[in-house]
C-alpha cells in the first residue's frame, strides 16, 4: 500500500495509555517534536488505576487524585493498617493533566513498528529518531496473569464492607465461596470518588488465569456474606494481563533495529502485583532525559539494580501461582508484619534489591507451618492449579436480586 501521509518527528510513541500519553506529553515540554499514535486517542481509558501516592512523579497535580486513602486494610490472618497513603486515579484529571496540544496526534493502528519507522494500516507513514513502543501487551494465553472482576456497587450500599476513606488492598478473608482445593484468589475495593465503590475479586500468578464467571461468583459470594444483595445490572470491569513481560534486554533499541518498549511492553508490569501505571510514568522523565541526551535508554531504565529487583520479584511470582488459599494468608501474614521499607521495596520500590531480598528470606522463613516454604520456593506443587477444571459458566448461579421490600 503506498503511503496517504509520511510524518516526521523526534521521537513517535505508539499507544496513548497513561503511559504514552505521559511520555508524549513529557518529551514535547522537553522540546521535542513528538508524533502519538493510538486507535482510539480520544477514549477515556476503561481500567481503574490506582497506586501508592508516594509514586506518583511530582510533576503531576493534586487533581490526578480521585480518592485518596490514608491506611488500606490487608486481612490475612488477622487485620493489617497499611499506614502508607493510598489512591484511586482520576482518568479524567490524568488526562488533563496530560494535553498533548503541541503534539501530532494520528488516529490509527500501527501494522509495522521499527526502531525508526512506523506503518500505520492506511499507510500512513512516520519517521522518527526514536520509537518508543507503548501499547498495552497481547493476551496472556498460557501465561502467569492477573485476572480479576470488578463490579461498581453504590457507596452507600457497600457501606458495611468500605465505608469512605477506607479500602480493602487485600481481603482473604473466607467468604468467597472457594473451597480448600480450588485455586486461591482475594478481594480488592476501594473507593472511586464517584459515589461508587469497586469490589474486585483477584488472582494472580495462576498460568491462564482464572476465568471471568468464577471470579464474579466469588465476588457475590462475599458481598452476599454482608448483607450486600445487588440489582444485577451494576456495571462491571474485566481484567486478564500476563504478570510475565520481562524487560527488554541491553541490545533493544535503534542498534537491533527495534523500538524501545516502554510500561508494561517494557517490562514494567509488576510481576507480583499487576501494576505498572504509576512506575511507568515515575520513570518518563528518566527516558526523555536519555534521548535528551544520547544515552541508551534500555540502560538508563534497567540498570543491573533494578534488573536484580525484577528477577527476585519473578521469584515471588512463581511462588504465588502455586500456592492454595491456606498457604497464601500464611505468606502475606507472614510478608505484612516486615518493615515499611521492606514492605516498599517489594511492593514498588524500583531498584532497593537489599531490601528486596531480605523481606522474601523473611517472608519464606517465617511462612508455617514449615513444610508449606517448599510449595514456596518451588521444590514441591510446582505445577498446581496448572490444568484446573473450573465449573462452567451458570454452574453455581447465585441470587443476586435485592429482597422485594427493598
């Protein structure tokens, strides 16, 4: 097909998500003639995100925060304050507080990405000094992935499980209906500052995932265990990432002929956690100012310190995919009673791989009873859950309705 329109630009970032339209717009205020691509760069991102707010880079306002709270509850086997402030984002207030005025914007899906050249389907054409790729990843098939169901529950309703200012990081509490020998998942809710709280029941690490109908079953299961009976046509959210995406290696860039990967393409998914927004743009700066200055930027964004930190988080994610419920409230009580800083260094904290280490020794040695750390470490049950048979979707239909006089 031969080209309707040719670009040029300093640098073109394929994919508008936070994560481009961030770094788009970071690199057009440090001067460069920036090119965006996206399908849809109008549409308001569907993903909730949220982060600890000490990530977020300073260069964004106040107003990226739709809900903020102060200390979110962990329960394992027993009840955790988190005393580190936590956030809903704004996807409007991100946006706008992202404009890409100065910037070229297409409209369209990029069919050939190079280290230098962009082929968009209607031949459009884009030639740049840099490439920086920033779509989202493929579907995870046989992958370790996260997998999670959100269903938006009016604030008042959900009042007896998260009243406002309060959130729910991990719930492993036993109320979602899953048995002993079922793959383990746990509940996530917060606040969205609009009036309505999300209940998300999660997995994570499991190969494949678990499918949308179980964890939607599991998440009514638990609202149904205090007193939550729902409409039936609240609104709902999917999820399903692999948790896998390493990052990319030293050769990666203009010297092999392929655009630089950045976000979760990147190898910024957190492995053990499933995000990457919030990491993502922390580290924007840190690749402009390399382009900026004719460094490498695969190096400047995975030195060996934070390469060393993803490899021991990939340690903690093969742990996660082959443990059962039991096992996974005695690891993360295990992991909530370390210190703040070793809390961090997992939970975020980009490159602290002294830290890092020590709370995943801590965190195996004191996981009991004793013979569960094998199932942890992965001389044992390496390949649990691989393979599982759930219910077919409707198997375990559960009434959602409200009682008549409510």
């Amino acid at each position: 097909m031969s080209a309707q329109h040719v670009h040029r630009a300093d640098i073109c970032v394929v994919g508008l998500g936070p994560t481009g339209r961030a770094l788009a717009h970071r690199a057009m205020d440090a001067g460069f003639d920036v090119v965006a691509v996206d399908p849809r760069p109008e549409r308001l991102w569907p993903p909730t995100f949220s982060c600890w707010i000490d990530e977020l880079p300073a260069w964004l306002p106040h107003s990226v925060i739709a809900a903020r709270i102060e200390a979110p509850t962990v329960w394992t086997r027993s009840r955790h304050r988190i005393e580190r402030p936590y956030c809903v984002l704004s996807k409007t207030g991100l946006r706008e507080a992202l404009p890409l005025d100065g910037a070229t914007v297409l409209t369209g899906r990029a069919v050939t990405v190079g280290a230098h050249h962009v082929e968009l389907r209607d031949g459009t054409t884009i030639t740049a000094a840099t490439v920086v790729d920033t779509r989202g990843l493929p579907s995870p098939g046989a992958r370790r992935t996260a997998s999670a169901h959100g269903i938006f529950v009016d604030a008042e309703l959900a009042a007896p499980m998260v009243a406002e200012g309060e959130g729910l990081l991990l719930d492993w509490r036993d109320e979602n209906g899953a048995g002993p020998e079922e793959p383990p998942s746990f509940l996530y809710s917060v606040p969205l500052g609009d009036g309505t709280v999300i209940f998300e029941e999660t997995s994570l690490g499991l190969r494949g995932g678990m499918p949308q109908h179980e964890l939607r079953r599991r998440t009514l299961t638990r609202l149904a265990a205090h007193g939550i009976r729902l409409r039936g046509d609240e609104p709902s959210e999917a999820a399903h990432y692999p948790l896998d995406q390493s990052p990319p290696p030293l050769r990666t860039g203009a010297r092999a002929g392929e655009p630089v990967p950045f976000g979760s393409r990147g190898g910024m998914m957190h492995p053990c956690t499933g995000y990457s927004v919030a990491d993502s743009m922390a580290l924007v700066d840190t690749l402009v100012d390399a382009l900026r200055t004719g460094a490498d930027p695969v190096e400047a964004l995975w030195p060996w310190q934070a390469r060393l930190v993803y490899w021991m988080r990939m340690r903690g994610l093969y742990g996660l995919g082959r443990l059962t419920t039991a096992q996974s409230i005695s690891m993360f009580e295990a992991f909530f009673t370390s210190s703040p800083r070793q809390q961090r260094a997992l939970l975020s904290a980009h490159e602290d791989y002294a830290a890092l280490g020590s709370v995943l020794f801590m965190t195996v040695s004191r996981t009991w009873p004793f013979h569960w750390r094998y199932d942890l470490v992965g001389w044992t049950n390496r390949n649990r859950w691989v393979g599982y048979d759930y219910l077919p979707a409707g198997a375990q239909e559960l009434d959602i309705a409200r009682p008549e006089e409510m």
